[in-house]
C-alpha cells in the first residue's frame, strides 16, 4: 500500500498562498492523490483529487510531480477559517468493490492574522 | 448536497455495556464506513461496507461489529464497550467524487 509522508506543521499569513507538500513515493499506476481537511471538532471533508495532471477547484489547486512521487496542495489565499490539519491520503482499492482510503497524521496548517 | 448524519454528537457509556453508534445517508451510496479517530494516530478504519448485508474488516475490526440492514444506515455496535474504545467515530459514505463524512461521535467509556 502506497504511503504518504507530511510534514506535521505549518504556518501561513492570511492572505497568501498556503503551499503543503506530500511525499507518496511508493505510489502505484492507478493510484489517485486525495487531499481531505478536518477543522477542530468536524469530520474531515474532500477538497481535492488527481491522478497525474494538475487539479484546481474553487477550494484549492493540487500540483503533482512529473513522477508522481510528490504532490503541493495550494490553497491560494489562506484565511484564518482554512486553520486546520490537512491530509494526503493515496486511494487503495480492495477487492475491486470498493476503495478505502488510509489515514496519516496530516499537516496542522495554522493561518496567522 | 449529501448529508452523513451521527445519531449522537456526545456519548458516555459504562465499560461492559453494549454501544450502537447509528449512520445515516441521504444519497443511496453503496460504500460507507466507519473510522475511529485517536491522537497522534490519526483516522484507523473500523469496518466498511458496500452494499446491503456486506460487510468487511478493516485494519482495527477488534471489539466491534456492524450491521447494514438497509442501504442509508450503517451501525456500528461495541458489543462489551472498554474504556481504550474511547474515541471520536467517524462514519464515511463515498460518492464519485471523495468521501463526506459525519461531524463524529464522541465517545466516552468510563
């Protein structure tokens, strides 16, 4: 199963664009990239996916590595309400039915005023 | 937009007693799970299951069960509730696009 790797935190200035790496060098061909978000006391919500071409929605853009081993999620103008641990999560199928995703600890981004 | 719903925000329950932690989907999905969230481990998958009657293990199955009797509910049941269950439950339902999950149960054994 494909891991990823995340730095534990990071802080950012309202207003500017917030950059958050992820490792996941053992990825595999049909393997997408998932970014989730959990604010304090909610369940973790989808910001974003890919495969191998860039992604950008009106939440967030995600660049992926020519070799896929890396991916950025970019949040383009960081607000104090984007504070919150962030994860980047490989999608592993199982048993073709269905797809589990695996949990890391994430990256706590702080948004500082 | 579709809506995971949590029976119970908060929970306290004695050890030993019986726990039914309730899931509710709006948006006929197949998939749903359950998650247990810890500090500093992270969300660790309980159980999932993708269809009507279906279930499977997760990566920590021990010490619960659940039940999927019909397609909008999945439950989650601590058979003999021990206070290292205690825990914030996350239930998941997957549509095409990510998964949405509940706001999470909170519980608590003593």
């Amino acid at each position: 199963d494909a891991k990823t790797t995340q730095p534990p935190s990071m802080d950012c200035a309202e207003g500017r664009a917030a950059n958050l790496p992820c490792n996941h060098s053992t990825i595999s061909g049909n393997e997408y990239v998932y970014w989730y978000r959990q604010i304090h006391s909610q369940g973790p919500q989808y910001i974003i996916h890919g495969l191998k071409n860039n992604e950008t929605n009106e939440m967030a853009s995600l660049i992926i590595t020519e070799d896929r081993k890396s991916s950025t999620l970019i949040l383009p103008h960081a607000t104090l309400r984007d504070t919150a641990v962030y994860y980047c999560i490989v999608r592993q199928n199982y048993g073709g039915a269905t797809n589990k995703l695996i949990f890391g600890t994430g990256t706590l981004l702080a948004v500082q005023p | 937009d579709v809506k995971v719903t949590q029976s119970s925000r908060y929970l306290v329950k004695r050890t030993g007693e019986k726990v039914f932690l309730e899931c509710v989907q709006d948006m006929d999905h197949e998939n749903m799970f359950w998650y247990r969230q810890d500090p500093g481990l992270g969300l660790r998958l309980i159980y999932f299951s993708y269809d009507v009657k279906m279930k499977e293990k997760g990566d920590i199955p021990e010490g619960y069960s659940v039940s999927r009797e019909k397609k909008e509910r999945f439950s989650l049941i601590l058979e003999s509730a021990s206070t290292n269950q205690t825990s914030m439950y996350l239930c998941a339902s997957r549509p095409t696009r990510g998964y949405t999950f509940g706001s999470g149960t909170r519980l608590t054994v003593v």
